[in-house]
C-alpha cells in the first residue's frame, strides 16, 4: 500500500492523504508467481527543503507481466 499527504507551505496536510493499492492479480501462486508479478516505480521528491524544481518532479513507470499464455497479471 502506498500513501502520500498534500505538501503546503507549512508542511503536510495529513488529513486528505491518498491512498493506493498494488497486489498481485494471482492469489494462491507460489513464491515465483509473486516474483514474476506487475512492477510498479516511481520518484517523487516531498521534502519541504527541497528546491522548487525537485518539490515538482514526479514520475511514475508501470510495467504489466504476463502468464505463459500472454495474459497479463493485473
């Protein structure tokens, strides 16, 4: 589960955080099933003494895997 706050002036509005879930689409598969799952990265910089350009920069890379029959996992 990832969650994150709004970032204000003076802090983190921790009142309306976001938050996301990322599973597995397979339940019941063994350790490799789950190794071999979606992959899910991103960069985000919320560090209030950050430089403007860095409190800005966000990516987000998802790459979905597929079964041995091409069908994808999530």
């Amino acid at each position: 589960m990832l969650s994150w706050a709004k970032s204000t002036n003076s802090g983190y509005n921790y009142q309306n955080k976001t938050v996301s879930c990322c599973f597995n689409g397979v339940y019941g598969g063994g350790a490799g099933a789950r190794a071999a799952g979606p992959e899910l990265s991103f960069t985000h910089s919320p560090n209030m003494n950050a430089s403007e350009e860095d409190k800005n920069s966000k990516a987000l890379h998802v790459t979905r895997a597929s079964d041995s029959g091409g069908n994808p996992w999530c």
